[in-house]
C-alpha cells in the first residue's frame, strides 16, 4: 500500500532555477493539496485541488503552480526559485468531502541557494 | 472563517506521567477536529478526529481527545506518556458549514518525554 509518494526528498536549487515536486497517490482521492512546513509556521497550504482539471490556490501561492490532469497525480512547480522558497514541502490527499482526514507523503526537502 | 490555536509550543513531561496538549479552535458551523503526529523528518500522521456524538474520541497509540464545544477546545490527552511519544503535534479544525475542503492547522506543539 504505497499511499502518497512524493519525489524527490531532498533536493537543492540555485536561484532562478526551476523544478518540479511530484506527488502521486494510489488511494483514488478527489482531494490532494500542497503544504510547506517551516519552523515556528506551523503547515501553510500552497495550491490544492478538489478533482481531475479543477486547482485553486491556497494560503501561499506566489511562485508556484499546479495542474491536476489526472485523479492520481498533482505535480508542484517552482518557475524560477527563490531562497524564500527553501522549505519543507508535504503533498497529501483525501478522499471526497467529508470528515476523512488527510493522507501525507513523507516530505521533500528543498534547499535554494 | 476557521482557526485553531495551539498555546503552547512546547510541553514537557515525565515518562508514566499523564499528558496533555491544548488545542481551541473557531468556526462559523459546527466542526470537523483532528489531531496528527509528526515524527523527525516524516510526514504527518493521522491519530484521531471528531466528527459527533461522544464527546470523547479514542485514536491510535492510547491517545484520546475531549471536544468541549462550550470551551470551543480539543485538548489531546494521553494517561501514561512514553519516551516514544516525542514528536510534534499538530490540531486542525475544518468548519462543516459551506462544503469547506480546506483544514486549517495549528501551529504545532512538540512534546517531549523525559526518561
């Protein structure tokens, strides 16, 4: 039972570069999102989607984008990183509306020089 | 709007001796409310969640948690704490009114067990 996976887990980035986190879920879920974890901030949602071709952003979406273009897969893009951007991220997913609670992948670590 | 408040950012506690950390939350409707575990470098981990009825909710690894709404708290309690349980907590709050998908987190509490 693989869950959420994300890739890569660590990875570092010069400024201006892009890239791309990959998050993939075998749960049949309507609902994934993005989170970045930083010391004392607590999880702050990025971008999340409610189903295949329908995303919207969340709390920080400045610098990131996503697309849904399938039910099992909901890729994070960094388009020209930031040192800002150095974080924890977690992708995670849920399935439908109700109370269920969220399913996380174990984490990647990305360093902008 | 939904929010939810961990006061404290840390607790402390002595193995075999019962522990608590706070969470309070705030939402328009009635609430969804969940307690996750984070371990050093992992991802987070479901423990429990309220929906209704009993007012006392049991989750995994012999925590609990007591939904006050008069107090509008979720404090997650565990009667006899164990080394193996330091980690960093997390309470999230979803408002059950508008079809909401989104939780909103807490800030986190570690919790750390002294042998």
């Amino acid at each position: 039972n693989a869950g959420v996976t994300q890739t890569p887990k660590f990875q570092v980035l010069k400024t201006g570069q892009s890239m791309t986190l990959q998050c993939a879920q075998d749960m049949n879920h309507e609902y994934m999102s993005w989170y970045r974890q930083d010391p004392g901030m607590g999880l702050r949602l990025i971008h999340y989607s409610v189903g295949a071709g329908i995303t919207d952003q969340g709390e920080v979406p400045n610098g990131y984008n996503v697309s849904r273009s399938t039910t099992e897969d909901f890729p994070l893009r960094l388009l020209s990183a930031a040192p800002s951007q150095t974080s924890v991220y977690f992708c995670a997913s849920r399935g439908g509306t109700g109370p269920g609670e969220l399913f996380f992948g174990e984490g990647s670590r990305l360093t902008v020089l | 709007a939904q929010s939810v408040a961990q006061p404290e950012d840390q607790v402390n506690v002595a193995e075999g001796n019962p522990l608590t950390v706070k969470c309070t939350y705030s939402v328009s409707g009635n609430p969804y409310l969940f307690w996750y575990v984070q371990y050093p470098n992992r991802g987070l981990q479901f423990l429990l969640k309220y929906i209704t009825g009993d007012n006392l909710v049991k989750g995994s690894y012999g925590f609990e948690a007591e939904f006050n709404k008069s107090q509008t708290s979720f404090h997650l309690k565990k009667p006899s704490a164990l080394v193996s349980d330091s980690a960093l907590y997390f309470c999230a709050v979803r408002d059950r009114a508008g079809g909401s998908y989104i939780p909103t987190f807490g800030r986190g509490t570690s919790l750390i067990v002294h042998p």
